[in-house]
C-alpha cells in the first residue's frame, strides 16, 4: 500500500487501533458468527452516497474495517456478497457534520483505499465522536491529506478549465479539455453551473463529460483532448489579458510552475505566452520602473519589494500565506468566486488598507481594488499625495460575493459569518506586515478588525485602537461614493475621502518618525 507521501510501513496501523474483529479473508461478527469476507462494490468512483448507505449497514452489522473489501462497479462481486449483514437491527448513530463534509471531499480522491479509511474513520467515530479532534491520529491526517489534495485539485479545476466556443445547430457552445487529478468533476460542476449559468457549455474529462443548456446539467462518457476545440478567437482575449497581468518584478518562475503544472499548459492559451514572458521580464522590469520615473513610489515599492527578497523569512511566510488562502474553504463564499483575492502591496508597508471584499473584475483577474471603487480609490489618494504602491491594500473578505442576474453578476454584501471566518487571513496579513496605521474602508472593513459593528460616520472622527494596540482610521469605502446620485453631494464627500486619506498620510508620517 502507498499514498501520496509513499508506502507505509505499516498499513494496518491507519486503521482502527482496538483489538480485531477479524481479517479480510473472513469476518467475524459481533454475534461471534463467521462470514466470508465482504465485498462491497460501489456504484462509482465518487460515489459518497452509495458508500454511506454501504457503510451504516456494516457498522449496524458490527463489520470490522479489516474484514471488508471496496470496489467500484467492474469489480465482480455484488454489495454484501458474502454473508449478508444488512439486515442487522444495530441502533444507529450520528456522525459530526465535519466527517460528512471530509468524506464527502475525500470520496472523490484517486487513491484506492479512500473508502476503507472513510469507513475506519467511521468505526472508530461510533465509539469515540471527537475522534476527527485528533489531529496528529495518522488516519484522521491521512483522511484530512486525501480531503486536502481534492480540493487543490478542485481550485485548480477552477482556475484552468480554458473555453472556447464551438457553432454549431443549436448556437453557441463553450467546450473546454481538462485532466482532473481526482474524480472531481461532478462534485465541482455546480460551480461551473453557478458561473456560467447563462451559457451553454461542455467540460470534457478522461473519466467523463459533463454539460449544462442554460437549464439542465447531463452527463456523457469521457473525452480526449482530441474531442476539444483547438484555438479560436477568445484564446487572442486570453492572452492580451494575461500579459497585460503578468507583472515581471513578481516573476517567481518555480511558484508559477507549481501554482499552474506543466500537465495543464497544454489546454492554456496563454501559456504559449510564458516562455517570452519569462524571458522578457527583466528587461519589462526595468522598462516599467523607467516609465514610472515619474512616480518614484513605484521603482520604490519594486525596490522594496526586493529587499525583502530573495530568501526573506517574511516573504516566505507571506508567499506560504497566500498558497494556503488560494485553498481557503473557510466558509462557502469559496465555492462561487473565481479565485481567492489576496492582499497585495510591499511588505514593509507602513499603511494598510483593508476594504470589503473583491468586486467582479478583482474576482477575475485575482487583485483587490482594480474596478470602478478601485479606480476611485487611486484617484483619491493621489489626491491626498498617497501611493498605493507604497501601501497594503487587502479585503476583509477574500472571496465575490455574488447574486447571478441575468449575464451580471451583481455584489451581495457579506454576512456577519463570512466577515468573522475571513477575519483570520486578514489578521494574518497585519501580523506579518506589522503596518504602522490600518485603514477600514467602510463597515465590512471596520468589523473584521474590531470584531464590533462600527458606524462610519462616528467613528470617521477618531482612531481606534486595535487589539494589537495599532492606530485603525476609519472612513468610507469608496463604492458608497460612486452609488451617490446627486453630482454635489457626491464632490462634497469624495472632497470628505480625499481629507480623510490626508490625516491619515500625515498620521503615518508621524509614526513613522
Ligand atoms: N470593493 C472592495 O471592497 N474591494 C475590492 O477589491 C473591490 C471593490
């Protein structure tokens, strides 16, 4: 037996650590009867349904892990093939919501053995119900490690799966190539539904197709690549949008393979870009701190940025950061957005401002405050002498938030919820970059740094002081200005804005001193 950290030396000791019911090639019942070993084949290879209703049989039955035997459907024995159990009257019992969640999740991993560890986990949560509490237990970690890697693989199923549209009788169709490492891909289609719920769209796997009219999901039988379009028009999109993100001073050529591996390029248009990207970026580079001779704060901020790098502890630990929040299932708000939107700027940042969460264009090109708020919010604090180049800026929450209408996705706000289980990365990003002065743009922002609802307008007047004993300046997020209908009431606070960002300018300036 082996797993993904190689073989074990001791396989048996991943299951239950009480004495043995018996061995797998025969059971023992807790009638003391004898039985052959128990087959149980699975109707698919993610099938957590069928494996539950599976598994409460044999734990009613009193069927040890050791004496079962999983499949899925090509495998030549029939559920309970050997001395049927399912008739048992053993009472039954309930498990925390947490393990349903983990082995719904760890179901879909590729690695043969996932169902007899979910039902070792489960026979030992019968007897002990704070099993999963046990972190450093090696069958907790190994069934949390299964979990884990299906959700990566999921994220990246998010963050690659590449369109490109087909005519054809019925209209327009988007057909999209990907090579899933686990059997992700029903598990994480109502996320293409819920994103593309307008389109008409295929994804086609190895394991298998799935698509959606606009209506009804259906399923069919697996691909090859050779089933998905090659290049159309939307690739030339792909790529223009791409460079244009693609900035050189961040170049990190090994983060950038492990975030987006070899094994997908193939089905990316814009990784045709990456070897010019790559070699071009130093020259880009210089290119871009000559054109911002104008703005020293920029060829400062990439300076900066550099001194913290190569091998800076703070820098790994921030980059550690961000890996993990691009994994983060924290609350469900992961499931509809695009991408984690991280924080972003030098980490010798004196300022750090912190807004509500990423709007529609942050959640698509991954970077907080580049649509309409953001453009306003660079205006104003060029208005009131500050570079954003030498500030922070994150969100208090790291995902979109959304409601589909019709082709729009229009911002729902966060809920007290969402706000308190992002609060942690936020929190991670001001312990790491130790700013001398936090600024809450707006409510949202305000309550994921006190903990406490704060209205604006009165707490607009003075600091706060946080938990870390640091200055919070609170102001308006600059959303609330663009939604001002009248022109004059709308100048009069942008002038509120950009006075607001001056105090604050002058007090970093003061403590910095
Ligand atoms: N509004 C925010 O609060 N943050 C963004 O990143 C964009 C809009």
């Amino acid at each position: 037996m082996s797993d993904a950290n190689g073989p074990l030396d001791n396989p048996a000791d991943l299951f239950d650590r009480r004495p043995r019911y018996g061995a797998r090639d025969g059971v023992l019942l807790s009638d003391g009867t004898q039985s052959d070993p128990l087959r149980i084949t699975l109707e698919s290879p993610d099938d957590f349904d069928d494996w539950r209703d599976a598994a409460r049989k044999l734990v009613a039955a009193g069927v040890s892990p050791m004496s079962v035997v999983w499949t899925v459907v090509g495998g030549d024995a029939d559920l309970f093939g050997g001395a049927a159990p399912a008739a048992a009257a053993a009472a039954s019992f309930s498990v925390p919501r947490q393990f349903v969640d983990l082995a719904k999740a760890a179901i879909c991993h590729s690695d043969p053995e996932r169902f007899a560890l979910l039902y070792a986990l489960l026979w030992r949560l019968r007897s002990n119900r704070q099993a999963l509490e046990d972190r450093a237990d090696p069958l907790v970690n190994r069934v949390e490690k299964l979990a884990k890697e299906v959700r990566r693989d999921a994220h990246k199923m998010h963050a690659f799966v590449r369109f490109r549209e087909v005519s054809g009788d019925e209209g327009g169709r988007f057909v999209a190539f990907f090579e899933p490492d686990h059997h992700i891909v029903r598990r994480e289609a109502g996320f293409f539904v819920r994103r593309f719920a307008n389109m008409r769209w295929s994804i086609l796997t190895p394991e298998l197709s799935i698509h959606w009219d606009g209506t009804t999901l259906s399923e069919g039988p697996g691909a090859t690549r050779a089933d998905a379009p090659e290049g159309d028009p939307l690739e030339e999109t792909w790529k223009t949008y791409y460079a244009s993100i693609f900035n050189p001073a961040r170049l990190k050529k090994k983060a950038m393979l492990k975030e987006m591996p070899k094994k997908y390029w193939r089905n990316m248009p814009e990784t045709s870009l990456v070897a010019p990207l790559i070699a071009g970026a130093r020259a880009r580079e210089l290119e871009m701190i000559e054109r911002s001779g104008a703005q020293d704060g920029m060829a400062e901020a990439l300076a900066s940025e550099r001194r913290l790098e190569p091998g800076s502890n703070l820098r790994a630990a921030w980059e550690a950061l961000l890996a993990e929040a691009r994994q983060c299932t924290r609350c469900d708000l992961y499931k509809c957005g695009t991408q984690t939107v991280f924080g972003e700027g030098p980490l010798d940042a004196r300022i750090l401002f912190v807004g509500e969460q990423p709007g529609d264009q942050e959640d698509l090109a991954g970077r907080p405050f580049i649509g309409p708020a953001g453009q306003l919010f660079d205006a104003s604090l060029q208005a009131a002498g500050i570079d954003r180049a030498q500030t922070y800026v994150t969100n208090a929450v790291k995902h979109f938030k959304f409601e589909a209408r019709g082709k729009r996705r229009i911002h729902s706000k966060p809920d007290a919820g969402e706000i308190e289980a992002c609060r942690w990365w936020q929190e991670q990003e001001r312990g790491l970059i130790k700013p001398s002065l936090t600024v809450a743009l707006g409510a949202t922002a305000a309550r994921s740094l006190t903990g406490k609802t704060v209205t604006i307008s009165r707490a607009r007047e003075a600091p706060l002081v946080l938990a870390d004993g640091s200055e919070c300046w609170v102001t308006v997020h600059p959303s609330f200005l663009l939604r001002i209908p009248e022109a004059d009431r709308k100048a009069a606070e942008r002038a509120r804005f950009v006075e607001d960002l001056k105090r604050i300018r002058t007090r970093a300036a003061e403590l910095a001193d």
